[in-house]
C-alpha cells in the first residue's frame, strides 16, 4: 500500500537504524513529501541549529504519489540550509524517488556525522551503512556508476554529492542519474557535512493501488486532458529553454546582474531552437509524460566530447545572459561542469555575476580574484567553478555564497541581489509584480520555485482568472492589483504538489488547464484510498506554508524582511520592454497587506494563533 | 496485432511499464511488467522497449504440448519459456516470466506512450 511506506532514522555517529511506520494522522495534514519534511525539520529548527552541525538532519521524502502515475515522481530533500542560514528545501526529479518508495520507504531522517565516509544502501526495506573510502574525491557521475560497479547492480539509483559537496561549498547540491539535482539551498553540503558520499537505492516491492480498476481509467483521462494543452505539448518539444524566448522578450531576464533585463536580438543565440543542433534526444523522469528533458552531445570544437542533460532555462540565465555571456557550448560547458562537481547552477551564477559587478565598479581587483572577471569572459566563469568547487584561493571566499560579504566589505552587499540570504536568480522581477512578490515572500529565500504565479502573463480574461484564484486579480502582469491573492494561491498549491511528488509543470503553473486540487484528490483516493477533498488539500498547502513560516519567525524573521534587493525598489530598468518598471513601496506593501491577510499571519507577517489553531499548528510551533 | 517499437523516441518514463503490471495485477511493479525499458541513466545512450515481438512461429515454445493460440493470452509465463526466446524479449522477476498478452486486445502501454514509441500495428 501505498500509506504502508516506512520512515527511518539514521544516525551516522552511532549507526544506529531506526525504521517505523508513518502514522496516518501525520499523512492526513501533510501528506509526505516536502509537507512531511516540514513537519520533521520543525521538530529540529532551531535560531542557533549549526547547518553544518551533526545535529542539523538532512531529510528525504518522497512525495505521497511518488512511485504511482501520479504525473512526475519527485522528492524533497530538506535541511536548515549552510546557504542561507534559514530554511533549506529542494525538490529533484529523475528515477531516485520512486526507486526509494519501491524499497519501501518514503522518508530518510539522516542525523550525525559519520567519522569515516561512507554511503547508504538501500535494498526493499533493508539499510545498510557502507564504507565509502574509495568513492571521495569522485565526481557525481563516477560515483555513481562504481557504486553499480561495486554492487554488481545497474539498477541501483544513486543520489550523492560530488567534491563541491565534500569541500562544503555552501550551495553545493545533491545529484542524481546524469542532471537531477535537488541544486538549491545546499543541501549536498549538509550531506558532505555528516561524511555521508550517496545514497543507493533499489526497490523491487509492488505499489498496491487502492482501486486499480477505476485510477487506471482515471489516470488515462487526465492525461489524454493535460497533452491535450498546448503548453504540455511545446514542453515535450522544447523544454524549459523554451522559456528563455519569452523572458528575453518581456524583459524579464537577469543580464549582468540585472543591470539590464534583456539581449534583445542576440538572444537568439541561446533560445532553445539553438539547442536543437546538440540534442540527442528528449527524455522524461520517472512516470512523467511531459518528457521536457534534453540529451546533448557536442561533437566538435573547444567543448568537443561534452554529453549530458540538459541545460535548462535557469541555468542558460544563471551561465549565460547573468554574466553577460551569450556563447552557447561555454554555457553548456560550464553547466556539465557543475553538475560534475556537485554545484548548484543557479547559485554558482548568482555569486560569479555578484563578483563581477564587484569588479565592474572596483570594489575588488584583479589582485583579490586572481583572474580577470569581466562580463561575458566565459573562460575565466571555468576556471572560477573550479577553484570554487575545490575551494582553492578566490573560489574558496566565493563559496562562501552569501557569507563572502563579509570579505568583500559594506560597500559589496547591495550588488548581491538576495531575499533573506538567498540570491536572485536567472530572471529580474520589477516588470511581472506577482513574480516580484513571490520573489519576496518565498520561504526559501528569492526562489521562483516556490509560487511562480505565471498564468497573468497568458493574457487570460480577469473573469477566468477570478474563477480560478477566487478573487479579483488583474491580468495586466505590470499591475500590483490582486496579486498578493495570486502569490498566496500558489504557494499553496505547490506545497501541494511537492507534498504529492507531483511536478510543477505538470501543475496550473503555466496553463489554466493543467492539473489542480480536484485532480489531485482522485488521484489519491483512487490509489491510496484517502480521501481528501479539494478543500482539505488547500488547507493541507496552508498548514505547510504556515508552518515553513513559522521557522522563519524563530529565526527572528518578520515583515522586514519579505522585501526585495534594493536595485528592484531604486533604480528602474534602464532600456528594452521592460524600461521603466521599477518596484513601488507604497503598492508593494499593498501586496503584502493582502497576501498576508489570505494567509492568516498579521500586519508583521506572523501567523495569528487562531490560524495556528486552525490549521493545528499549535505543538508543532513550540517545537 | 503486435506492438511496434520506435525506440529513437522512447523517452524511457517507464509508464508503459507501470501500466502493464497495474492493469494485469492491481499493483504497480515496473519489475513485473511484458514490456521492460532499457535505460542508462548515466549515459546518453538510447532508451530500449523490449516486449515480445508475437512471432508466427513460437520458438519459446518449443517442446511444450500446448496449444499456441491459448497461451499467447496469457501474462505470466514459466520462466523456462523466456530462456528459449531468441530475442530475450519476455521479463523475468522471481519465479516468473511475464509475456505480453496485447492486454487482450487493448494495449494499454500504447495509452500512456506520450512520445508514440510503442504503436499497435
Ligand atoms: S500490450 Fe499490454 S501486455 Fe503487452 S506490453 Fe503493453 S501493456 Fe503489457
Ligand atoms: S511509455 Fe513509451 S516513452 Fe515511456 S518508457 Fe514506455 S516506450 Fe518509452
């Protein structure tokens, strides 16, 4: 069954395994998944938790459909982050998750630190704690493969980190299959914290289904519905790179460190029709039918031998438009780079193009960073993501992250764009004013993510959108109007979504017609048996955002900081379409006023007691 | 009828997979599936369908009194049988070999193939 999945604890200073079941009381407020793991870290959270202390646990859980046809199989991986200092979450994708719920588990709770490396393994109910010596110092890809090797299993999935999570590189990430990776907010160096190289898997038990008969009919109607859309479809074809087009076009885009939103014509050089030539082919996660994924080979010149996934939308930016570089195969370079080493793409550019604004405005020299950093020099973003993920001379003060601020000095921390010690990403936000504030109030840090309320940009009627958010909001993307009521809906829904494992694309995230709460709840009664109605859903994405809020207020978090970089507030966009926008105060606060109150938390940004109440909050707040 | 594989556009999301076993046995099992998925995940090689072909003449049945007809309706097969199909096409897991039924008649791994690498022909 598919409420059977067990959770274990493991300790990595003692050994000691711990495997119990998952009470359904737990299932029914947050579901599994990141809701789970909310609820779990809760239990740890604490002001003072150390990241890279023992105590910090690192959680994975599989969402509650994960394993099922339940539209992608994703898992949230979970720590407070060494990132940013706060909240630290990751969703990933591929084949890791499913393979985790067919052994028979949904959740890991990894607490410790072991003396020496090692690595779990993981085999129908069955944990093992293994030497892993031989495996450090190996990038993820060769990890992974002698991990087979030494089990004589192909089918073994691994997830682990590479040397950038070895070194503690604070945004390192945890890598699965050739691109999965949960990238954001560090959590490969929570895991290189605890000596811990990867995780294996193999899992051979039947998922039983509660009605098999009519989810299987179910399931084949929600998805001939879902392809049927026009934006599933041009996913299957493009990918997310399809996105770069539309982004450099409304002037969304980060360029050199949103000093500018747009390349204008010379976008065309990194829109996903210029990725065609290198493709090898598309390819889906585990369960997914959307299959947006690419396969590259470059067959020819400096970059000759290059194969991989990808690269995908976020870190086209974060390589190429952030840094003002607009040569492709350097990009694609740089990306397999970081995913060999275990770094997070959309960090690893945000840092890059926060040191070379720094050095555009002489801030710092040529003599602190060793190398040239000038906007667009693609040769000198390699060889940094290699003196990064090895920290050696100024990679080691860049991986540092957010935390190198205190290096470069006062004068650098205004041009690192961040939102609560967690840096913007591959886009700029002062046009689109729903993605502004989702920017603002994601409890991640600047994290798009999290809520991205894109359907204002689909030019939709206002009464359609009224149906679907249940409130007036504007379909003017430039306007501030009901967008705080936009930004609450999806984070709600997301948490959803990552409670349930299902993929965001997948989700009403770019497409009025995608699926939502009403499918979700079949499709858990039909396989599990819950039954969960659309209402009880939003109330479960509630619980889960509420109480992600709460660890950030013990971390004296409040109104203050639900805000953006001060570029977004002070200086408008110099040129292309989006020339002009800047960020009101005075509306921006109008947003907060009404995302706030639909949320439940009060004019500070704190949730009132009698939300806490409601959503049975109460114990889980003075953990 | 038999399903035809067009692997280049096989985008190995196992739902075929996950299909065959819950519509044959209630449960999802990709291991206890007709059609399995040949997939790399740490290469850029190509992903690989295998199911039985139907062949008009039924080599994995060589030595056996039965009657053609009858068993190729049938899902689970003896292992013995997979070990005789010059394709390596069938599924072993455990104590069974698993052979493509054609669903009797309504593939569903042809439903849920998004980028139409499987197609009734
Ligand atoms: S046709 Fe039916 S039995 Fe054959 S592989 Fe497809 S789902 Fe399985
Ligand atoms: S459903 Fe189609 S695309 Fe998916 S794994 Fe099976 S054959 Fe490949």
């Amino acid at each position: 069954m598919v409420l059977d999945r067990k959770i274990a604890f493991i300790d990595l200073r003692d050994g000691s395994i711990e495997i119990t079941p998952l009470s359904l009381d737990l299932r029914e407020k947050f579901l599994g998944g990141r809701g789970i793991n909310m609820y779990l870290l809760s239990r740890y959270y604490s002001s003072s938790l150390d990241p890279f202390s023992p105590e910090n646990p690192l959680i994975f859980g599989a969402g509650l459909l994960t394993g099922t046809l339940g539209f992608g199989s994703r898992i949230n991986i979970t720590a407070k982050s060494p990132e940013s200092g706060h909240l630290g979450d990751s969703s990933m994708g591929g084949e890791f998750g499913a393979e985790l719920v067919k052994a028979g588990l949904s959740h890991l709770v990894i607490t410790g630190k072991s003396k020496n490396p090692v690595y779990l393994l993981i085999r129908n109910g069955e944990i093992e704690i293994r030497d892993a010596q031989k495996l450090k110092g190996l990038d993820t890809v060769e990890t992974q493969k002698r991990i087979r090797i030494e089990l004589g299993d192909e089918k073994v999935r691994v997830a682990c980190i590479g040397v950038a999570g070895e070194n503690l590189v604070r945004y390192a990430a945890i890598r699965s299959g050739m691109k999965n990776a949960a990238g954001r907010t560090g959590m490969g160096a929570v895991m290189g914290s605890k000596n811990l190289k990867a995780v294996a898997v193999r899992g051979t038990l039947d998922i039983s289904i509660s009605e098999p008969e009519k989810y299987l009919r179910y399931y084949l109607n929600t998805l001939k519905k879902l392809m049927e859309t026009k934006w599933a479809q041009a996913l299957g074809k493009l990918g997310t790179p399809l996105l770069f087009k539309y982004a450099n076009a409304m002037g969304i885009l980060s360029v050199r460190n949103n000093q500018l939103t747009t390349v204008g014509d010379r976008g065309h050089h990194l829109e996903a029709e210029a990725l065609e030539p290198y493709s090898t082919g598309m390819l889906s996660c585990f369960a997914c039918p959307a299959h947006c994924r690419h396969r590259f080979s470059i067959e020819k010149g400096r970059y000759k031998g290059t194969k991989g996934e990808g690269p995908e939308y976020a870190s086209i930016g974060s390589f190429g438009t952030k840094l003002g570089n607009l040569d492709l195969e350097n990009i694609i370079y740089a990306v397999e780079l970081c995913n060999l080493y275990g770094l997070d793409t959309i960090s690893t550019g945000s840092y890059i193009a926060w040191a070379m604004e720094l050095y555009q405005r002489g801030i710092i020299n040529q003599e602190r960073t060793g190398l040239p950093l000038v906007w667009g020099d693609g040769e000198s973003v390699i060889e940094l993501i290699h003196l990064i993920a090895n920290r050696k001379d100024f990679g080691n003060i860049l991986a540092e992250g957010p935390f190198a601020k205190k290096v470069f000095g006062e004068a650098s921390h205004d041009y690192l764009l961040e939102v609560k010690n967690f840096p913007i990403e591959m886009t700029d936000e002062r046009l689109p004013k729903s993605f502004a504030l989702g920017m603002a109030t994601s409890t991640r840090g600047a994290c798009h993510m999290r809520s991205r309320p894109s359907l204002d940009i689909l030019g939709l009627p206002n009464e359609v959108l009224k149906r679907i958010y249940g409130g007036s909001v504007s379909n003017n993307f430039s306007s501030y109007s009901g967008k705080g009521r936009m930004v609450w809906w999806h984070e709600l829904l997301n948490a959803v979504s990552d409670a349930l494992g299902v993929c965001r694309f997948l989700t009403v995230f770019s497409s009025p017609h995608a699926l939502q709460y009403r499918q979700f709840s079949r499709l858990i009664s039909l396989s599990t048996g819950l039954n969960l109605g659309a209402k009880d859903l939003k109330t479960i994405g509630e619980r889960i955002y509420t109480l992600e809020r709460m660890m950030l207020i013990r971390d004296g978090f409040s109104r203050q900081e639900d805000t953006l970089p001060k570029r977004y507030f002070s200086e408008p966009v110099p040129e292309g379409p989006a020339r002009g926008e800047v960020i009101l105060r005075e509306e921006f606060d109008k947003m907060l006023d009404e995302y706030y109150r639909l949320h439940g938390w009060d004019q500070n940004g704190v949730p009132k007691r009698t939300t806490l109440k409601r959503l049975d909050l109460i114990d889980e707040n003075q953990g | 009828m038999r399903i035809k594989v067009d692997k280049k556009k096989c985008s190995g999301c196992h739902l075929c997979e996950m299909v065959c076993s819950l519509f044959h046995l209630g449960v999802i099992n990709t291991e206890k599936s007709a059609i399995r998925i040949r997939k790399d995940d740490l290469d850029s090689s190509q992903n690989i369908p295998i199911l039985c072909n139907q062949c008009k003449e039924m080599k994995c049945l060589n030595g056996e009194e039965v009657r053609e007809g009858l068993e190729k309706k049938r899902f689970i097969w003896a292992i013995k049988r997979a070990e005789q199909c010059p394709f390596d096409a069938l599924t072993v897991f455990g104590e069974n070999a698993y052979h493509c039924d054609l669903c009797g008649g309504t593939p569903q791994c042809v439903k849920v193939c998004t980028p139409k690498a499987l197609r009734i022909s």
